[in-house]
C-alpha cells in the first residue's frame, strides 16, 4: 500500500514537472513566432535577437551562481579562501562591460527598428529578398472598433465586412483606424504588431501578408464586457481569390449607410461575421469626426466655426491661431504673459471670476454651466508683513 502511494505521489510529481515543459512547447507554435507577413517576420526577428542578447547575460550568472555556490560550500576544503580580497581589476572590466555591450546593442537595435518599422512608414519591401513594385498600389482598409466587433471598410472596392478581414497576399496594405466609443488595440500577431485605434483621432499602419491561409486577429486593449470575443478572421488570398471574395460580398445585396451604421455602433458580443455590398463613401470620416448621427456637427465644422468667429488663418498651425480671443484667453504670439499670481490687485482688472469674493454653493463638475461655478477661480493671496498687495482685498 505504501509503495502504491509513493508511486502516485510521483507520477504527480512527475505530471507537475512536466507543464512547464508543456507550456514552452506549446508556444512554439504561436502567432507571434509563426509570422505569415513580413512586418511580423521583423518584428518576430527582434524579439528573438533580443532574448539572445540578454541571455548572454543571464545564462552565465545563472551557472555561476550554482557553480559558486558549490565550488565554495562550507564542505569543501580544497578552494581557496581570501578573507583579504578587496578588488580585482580584470574582474571589475569583465562585470561591467558586458552588461554595458549588451545595453548599447540593445539600444541600437531599438532606435534600427523603431525607425524601420514606424507604423505610419510605407513598407519598403514584400520580403527579405523583394522590393516594393511602385507601380502596385497598396490596397487600403478602413478600421473602425465597435463594442465589441471590428468594422472594415473598403473603399477602394466599395463593400465593408464585419469581424472578417481579407488581404491579398504579396499586397502592401495601409490601415487607417479609428474608434467609436472606447480606446482599443487593433491586433492581428502573423500581419504586424499593435496599434491603437482611438475616438475622434486616426492612426495608420502598413504591412503586407506573405501568406495564403486563414488567420485570427483580436482586441489586445480591455474593453468592456465583450473584450474576451472580439476578435476577426484574417484572410490571406492570392489575388483571384480576393477578387472572388470581394464579389461574393458585392452579392451580399445589404448597403452599410447611416442606419445600418447607427444601429451596429450598439454595444453587441460574439458578432458573427457580417458582410455589406456597399458602403456609404464619407462613412469613415464621420466616423473620425464622431458625427454619423444626423444632426450632429462634425469636428472639422466646429473647429471652421470658431476660425470664423476668431477671424483667424485657418492654415496657421500656431496654437490658439484663428480662434476667438475674448477674455484675453491666449496672448499674441512671441509675448509670454506674466502669471496672474505676480500681479498686485489693480493690474489683473476687472470680471466676475477676479473680484467677486468667493461664495459657497458652487457645484462643480456637477453642473458645469452654473454661474456659481465662477467664484470658484477668486485667489486671495495671504498677508505677507512688508510686500504691498498682499492679504484678503
């Protein structure tokens, strides 16, 4: 019975010593060093370069330290013991220039692929071994995050698809990507690294897909409720087959327009996927502009609103250039205004928020267009013996 027992506890041994092992094996097989494009072959290529750099390091401290630690036990009479030894030249050169080597490789290598693989960087090449051909036009995809789905939209071909992305493969590709509603992360590991995709703001990224096959993209930023499903097919198409693809979804005989738009914003989960003959042309840009809802003013309108008002240049990139200037809210360019704070009483002037003395009751952020509010802002500077204008007016 005994040894039954001891012969369980080992095989359970056994098992738990062998899920590490398990784990790493089955990494092995992961997106991210599967890669099917080359931005993610790159990509893919500096994390193992890095791994290898590091372990330069790691692995000889980690046999040292079990090397030392053995070589020098309190059993061991035969290794040398030096209770004087303070300093070792060699030793100090050995210790701090690896690590120094290794940081500056690292380094460039950061700021190499930094520049090389910069998201907004048209792709210079189809692979190692093949340039770019000017004369092939990326293709262009239009990314839209939805809770909790992905909207992509082609307006080169007319037609949009939900949660299913199809790229011809050996085609550069540009991604422009904006959010609806909440911050997110576009993310498809064998096609290229994460980029985020924001509400009222566009982001791009290149890549190209090298590889027929069958691929899944996801969510990689925490979204709410239906984060865990968000996630998209990938397809890598040879060129008929895209063709193909693009007029079975041309016969899907629905039209993306403002309604149907207006309705798919509504937060939804495990969306299956969804395909749209045709698609309204300016829908992206509303969509960036956050004004798809009938009625509302885009962002742009409202920027040109205030240009107007102001009578500013609408191509001066200065800040505050062309907006209204009451209340003296940003001073004439070249001039830094002095702090209210270094300024006596008389010199600040006059208004409702200067010399009208604090009172209670003011709301805050829970009515912000209460008049209250503005007493909030009435600075009394406490008495200081000998310096004039300072105490409570």
């Amino acid at each position: 019975m005994r040894d039954q027992q001891l012969g369980g506890t080992a095989r359970r041994a056994l098992t738990l010593a062998a899920i590490p092992f398990a784990t790493l094996l089955s990494g092995c097989q992961s997106a991210v060093l599967n890669p099917a494009g080359d931005i993610a072959l790159q990509q893919r290529d500096i994390i193992l370069i890095s791994t290898a750099l590091m372990l330069i390091i790691i692995v000889p401290v980690m046999a040292l330290t079990v090397l030392f630690a053995w070589r020098y036990r309190k059993g061991n009479k035969d290794a040398t013991y030096d209770p004087n030894f303070d300093h070792s030249t060699a030793l100090e050169l050995v210790i701090w220039s690896a690590p120094l080597l290794i940081i500056i490789a690292l380094g460039a290598l950061t700021w190499w692929s930094t520049h090389l693989l910069d998201p907004f960087r048209p792709v210079n090449r189809i692979a190692a071994n093949k340039a770019v051909d000017p004369k092939v036009k990326p293709i262009r995809v239009q990314v839209v995050s939805l809770d909790w789905k992905w909207l992509f939209i082609y307006p080169e071909q007319g037609i949009a698809t939900v949660n299913e992305l199809a790229l011809p493969v050996n085609v550069p590709v540009r991604f422009d990507l904006t959010s609806t509603n909440m911050m997110n992360t576009f993310y498809a590991p064998t096609l290229a690294g994460m980029i985020y995709a924001m509400p009222g703001m566009q982001s791009q990224l290149h890549a190209v897909l090298n590889r027929p096959g069958e691929y899944e993209g996801m969510s990689a930023n925490y979204s709410g409720a239906g984060f865990s499903d968000m996630r998209f097919k990938l397809r890598g198409l040879g060129q008929a087959g895209f063709d193909q693809w693009v007029a079975q979804n041309k016969a899907a005989g629905r039209t993306l327009d403002t309604r149907t738009f207006v309705a798919l914003e509504k937060p939804s989960e495990k969306v299956p996927v969804m395909r749209f003959a045709g698609v309204d042309a300016d829908l992206f840009r509303r969509v960036v502009e956050r004004c798809v809802e009938p009625g509302k003013p885009c962002m742009s309108d409202v920027m040109r609103h205030d240009q107007a008002q102001g009578g500013g240049e609408p191509n001066d990139v200065r800040a505050g250039a062309g907006m209204p200037s009451g209340h003296e809210s940003m001073p004439p360019h070249g001039q830094k205004p002095e702090g209210a704070i270094f300024k006596d009483g008389e010199e600040k002037g006059s208004g409702p928020n200067i010399t009208k003395p604090r009172g209670p009751g003011a709301p805050g952020s829970t009515q912000p267009a209460s008049q209250k509010n503005r007493d909030m802002s009435y600075l009394i500077i406490p008495p200081v013996p000998g310096v004039a204008g300072t105490g409570a007016a």
